[in-house]
C-alpha cells in the first residue's frame, strides 16, 4: 500500500483506490506463485529424492544380485577344487592300493618260486638219497650173490684163510669206490680210484664165471659173474652222475640242443656276413657311379676347371681328380673354394643389397650416388662468395652458380621428394 492510500484509512477514507488494489493483487498473486514454486520445488524435491532413492536401491539390490552371484560363484569354485581334490586323493589312494597290491602280488609270486625252487630241491634231494640207497643195496644184494661161487672157488681144507680172498676181492671193490667218492668230494683226480674197482670186479667175475661153470652150471656161473660186476657198476654209475652234476656237465639232449644253437648261430652269422658284404659291394658301386656322373658333371659344366684339374692330378701322381685335386684347381681357375666365383660374390653382394633396402624401406636402386639426395652431378660443389663482395667460401652457392632446373624436372622433383616422405613415414 502507498503512503496516500494509508493517510485515507487513517483519516477514514473508505474509498478504494485501484492502484493499491493492483498492487495487493500482485503481492497476493507473487505470493501465490511463490508458494506453488516452493510447492512444486518440494514436489522436485521429493520426487528427485524417491527416484535417488529408488536408484540407491536398485544399485543396493544389484551389488546384492552381484554379491551373491559372486558368492554362489566362490561356493562354485570351492566344490569345483573339493571335488578336484577328493577326486585327487582318490586316485593317489588307487595308485597306492595298486602298488601295493602289485608288491603283494610281487612277494606271493616270489614266495610261490622259493617254494616251488624249495620243493623241487627237496624232491630232487629226496630222489638222489633213495637212489643212493637203492644203489648201495642193489651193490649189497649183488656182493651176497656173488660171494657163495668165490668163497667155494677158494675153499681148500689144508688152507682155509683163503676164504678171505672173496671178502678181499668185493670189499677191495667197495673200498676202492669209497676212495672215488672220497675223491669226487674233495674235488681229486679220481678215475684211477673207479679203473681199480672195475678190475676187482672182473676179476671176481672171471672167477664165478670159470668156477661155476666146473662146479655148478653156466646159470650159476653167468649170474653171479653178473652179480660180481653188476654191483661196482651201478653204484659207478651213481657215482658218475653225481660227479656231472657237480661239474654242471650237460647230458646229451642239452649237449644236442646246444649243438644246434651253435649251428643255427653260425648260419645267422654267416647270412649276417653275406647281407653286409653285399651291402657293401652295392655302396661302392652306387658311389662309384655317382663319382663317374659327378665327373662328367664337372667336366661338362667347369670345362676350364676339369682340364686343369686333370694336368694337376697328373703332376700331383694322382689317378683321378680327387677332391683336394678339384679343390685347388678352381682356386687357381676361379680364384676361390668351389662353389665361389667372382660372379656368384657380385651376384650375392646384390641380394644382400636388395634385402638390406627392402629392411629399411628404401629404394634398392638410386638415381644418383651422391650423399646428398637433394644435389645432382650438374650443380658445382658450391663454391661460392659469403657475401656480394665478399671472398668466396666452399660450401656456399649463390644464384646464377648453375643452370636453373626446367619446370617439368622441378615437378618430377617434388613428387619423388613427396613420395620419400611418404615412404618414411609408413
């Protein structure tokens, strides 16, 4: 409200005035909208502050979703390496239960050899003791046969002590024996021992057999002379055995395996032999054909090279161009080893140049050989004056020193230049 319209309440105008009206108006309407802006700023406000919410709690509900992906990921991982683990352990447990099972096996095999090796050495020791036996009683039974025929052979009334002559006869045999076996033990000479009892038992058996054939009849005789040999000789041949085995002499089916061994050995041998003579021959042929091409080679394609090289070997006393012939005949034609010449150097120092330039990126080939590649041979090397009046100096060019270039040259110029550059930049 204006001063003049508060005079006119106070002085109890009640007239209106339009202009305070107005003015009240847009206090009321400037309040109004202030109001609807604090509203509406509020509303902003609160509705920024849901949607900041609403986003704070989705990003809350995703670092949820990614924690527990995470985790159930982590959980994954750890039964994925449990699992690894388990699976890990059980296998090492199988390994070792095979190993061990293998071991066992291993001793049960080894076990059932020494008991087989036990049994067979007990059945065979049991086989050499009852064959020993049976072979001292066969020598007993054969004594007590042969004895009677000898013992009346030798019975005289007026000299009875020559009753002890049988007894001397087949005791002498046995003992005789023994000392073979004595013998055979401590590893003696002992076929003297056994050609004594075999003379003592042909002698009892010449007796049997003549006295029993005078007193008795040839059955007798022929028995128990029988009986006088057959006794010494299988306890011989017991003996005989005995000494093979001790000597670890082969019978004859190993003496005829080993026999045949030895031949197929040979003849393996001998094929062997042949295969590799053969060989042999068949090598020198192939190279000597290979030296022959070779020559013809060399004499075909180094004509100049071939026929001093035959002059050298003639003078050196060689019968053929020899490699240390052929050798120092191109170094003395070539100027160098085989396989060198001046025109495989210049060719290779060209590749080499060619691959160097295509490494650094630059032409192989270059218009012009001076240092500079902004200079040609036409222009002087610059002699020139510092100054207008001054001395000339080395190094300086002025113009009018050398004939100006043509258009199309300064043009042809500039795209090289253009492209160099171009070319160092890629």
């Amino acid at each position: 409200m204006t001063a003049t319209s508060i005079e006119k309440v106070n002085g109890h105008d009640h007239g209106y005035d339009p202009r305070a009206l107005a003015e009240a108006e847009a206090i009321r309407t400037r309040a109004a909208a202030d109001a609807e802006a604090a509203r509406i700023e509020a509303e902003g406000r609160a509705e920024a502050e849901k949607i900041k919410a609403a986003e704070e709690a989705e990003k809350q509900r995703l670092e949820n979703e990614k924690q527990t992906l995470a985790n159930e990921r982590a959980a994954l991982r750890f039964q994925r390496e449990r699992a690894e683990q388990l699976a890990k352990i059980a296998e090492a447990d199988r390994n070792r239960e095979e190993t061990e099972r293998a071991r066992a096996e291993a001793r049960r095999q080894d076990e059932e050899r020494q008991r087989a090796e036990q049994q067979q050495a007990a059945e065979v020791d049991a086989a050499e003791a009852k064959w020993r036996r049976m072979a001292l009683g066969f020598y007993i039974v054969c004594a007590i046969v042969a004895l009677p025929v000898q013992v009346a052979a030798f019975y005289n009334p007026n000299a009875p002590w020559l009753i002890a002559a049988p007894l001397m006869l087949e005791g002498g045999a046995w003992v005789v024996l023994k000392g073979a076996a004595a013998a055979v033990a401590s590893h003696r000479p002992h076929w003297h021992y056994r050609l004594i009892a075999w003379l003592l038992a042909f002698i009892a058996a010449g007796i049997n057999l003549w006295h029993g054939i005078q007193a008795f009849d040839p059955a007798t005789a022929i028995g128990t002379a029988f009986a006088s040999i057959a006794g010494p000789g299988v306890w011989d041949l017991h003996e005989h055995g005995r000494i093979r085995k001790r000597d670890g002499k082969l019978t004859r089916r190993e003496r005829k395996a080993a026999e045949k061994a030895a031949r197929e050995e040979a003849r393996r041998k001998a094929a062997e032999e042949d295969r590799r003579a053969a060989e042999k021959e068949a090598a020198e042929k192939a190279a000597a054909r290979a030296a022959e091409e070779l020559a013809k080679l060399r004499e075909t394609e180094f004509e100049d090279v071939w026929k001093h090289a035959r002059k050298l070997a003639a003078a050196l006393g060689e019968t053929t161009v020899t490699e240390a012939v052929w050798k120092r005949a191109h170094r003395d034609i070539r100027g160098a080893d085989p396989g060198e010449d001046a025109e495989t150097i210049r060719a290779r120092n060209a590749a080499e140049a060619r691959v160097e330039a295509a490494r650094q990126k630059r032409p192989a080939n270059t218009v012009s050989k001076t240092k500079n590649a902004q200079r040609v041979p036409q222009v002087p090397t610059g002699v020139g004056r510092g100054s207008k009046t001054g001395p000339k100096v080395r190094g300086v060019r002025r113009p009018g020193d050398s004939q100006r270039f043509s258009t199309a040259a300064r043009r042809q110029a500039s795209i090289t230049a253009q492209r160099i550059v171009a070319e160092d930049t890629e």
